[in-house]
C-alpha cells in the first residue's frame, strides 16, 4: 500500500499545474466524485467552502494517501464528465520516474534505518553499562554507610572509656562490691 501511495502521489504532483489549471471542480463533478466514493460528505462541503484556487489542492491532498483504487475512480469521474483529455494526459505519466525516485528513497530509508539499529544497539549497550555503574555506586554507598555507623559506634565506646559517664549509685554500688569481698583470712 505504500508503494502504491507513493505511486500516486508521484503522479498527482507530476500533474498538478494541469489539474489546478483545468479542472472546474462544479457542484456535478463533486457529487459524481461523492458518489463513486472518491471523497465524502465533510470533504466535499470543505471543498466548496474552500476559495477557488484551493479547491483542487485540497481534493488532490486527499486523494494522495488512498491508493491506486481511488486513482481509478478519480479519473473514471473525469471521463464521465468531460474531462477525458486530462485522464489521457494523467495516464501518460511517466511513472517509471517516479518508481525510481521511489526505489532511491527506500534506499535511503534502509540506510538510515541500518544507522538507526546501530545507534538504537549503542545505546541500549550504555544504558547497561550505566545500571551496571549505578549498581557499584549503590553497593559502595551501602558499605560507606555501614563504615560510617560503625565508626561513630567505635568513637561512643572510645569515649565511654575516656570519659566515663558517672552512674548515679556507683558509690552504693561499689560500697556494696566491698562489703561482699571477705577480709578476714580467718573465716
């Protein structure tokens, strides 16, 4: 199918100054072309709401994307109202130009797509090695901070050793310690 859009893309535009030149869309015309189904309600009612100059710009614009079937049925309504001259000339197109033009394009398309894989490789590549570096960093934070802990536990035990807090009933408690030690020899 897109190689058929492109197809008649290729030969609407090559016969655009023709058709913009002669083609009187009249009320006949559009109600031929919304009866075949080459455009509906809306576009027909925004083609005639459209200035002149604009009128076929804007059916053309629709007809681009829809393949060679509404092509056909385009130029079917042409025939039948009168317009045969400019079928003969649309169907006179040169449309091995425009295959060419095709066939270079999808060759560069295919190319910057192969360019594509490879960037979208590239990254994925330093995405993983950026959680590998994140999960280092994680794990190194993790041990940093058990250093940490344990060190300020190291420094309260240091200080309790240096500076002992006084207890409140160390002296009863220390008496009471003495009283318990025998001193007699005797007993």
């Amino acid at each position: 199918m897109q190689v058929e859009c492109y197809m008649v893309r290729a030969i609407l535009r090559q016969n655009e100054f023709l058709l913009r030149r002669h083609l009187v869309l009249s009320s006949t015309v559009l109600d031929k072309m919304r009866a075949s189904g080459v455009i509906t309600d809306v576009l027909r009612r925004r083609i005639v709401g459209a200035p002149a100059v604009r009128q076929v710009e804007i059916l053309l614009e629709s007809l681009e994307d829809r393949g060679l079937h509404s092509l056909q049925k385009f130029l079917e309504v042409l025939k039948s109202t009168g317009h045969s001259w400019m079928v003969d000339v649309i169907l006179d197109t040169d449309v091995a130009a425009a295959g060419q033009t095709f066939a270079e394009q999808e060759s560069q398309n295919q190319q910057a797509l192969s360019v594509l894989r490879q960037e979208a490789v590239a990254i994925r590549q330093l995405l993983e090695q950026n959680a590998r570096d994140e999960a280092n960093v994680r794990r190194k934070q993790a041990a940093v901070s058990d250093i940490t802990s344990r060190l300020r536990d190291i420094h309260h035990r240091a200080r309790e050793v240096c500076q002992p807090a006084p207890h409140p009933n160390i002296g009863r408690y220390r008496l009471a310690q003495l009283n318990q030690i025998p001193w007699s020899i005797d007993n």
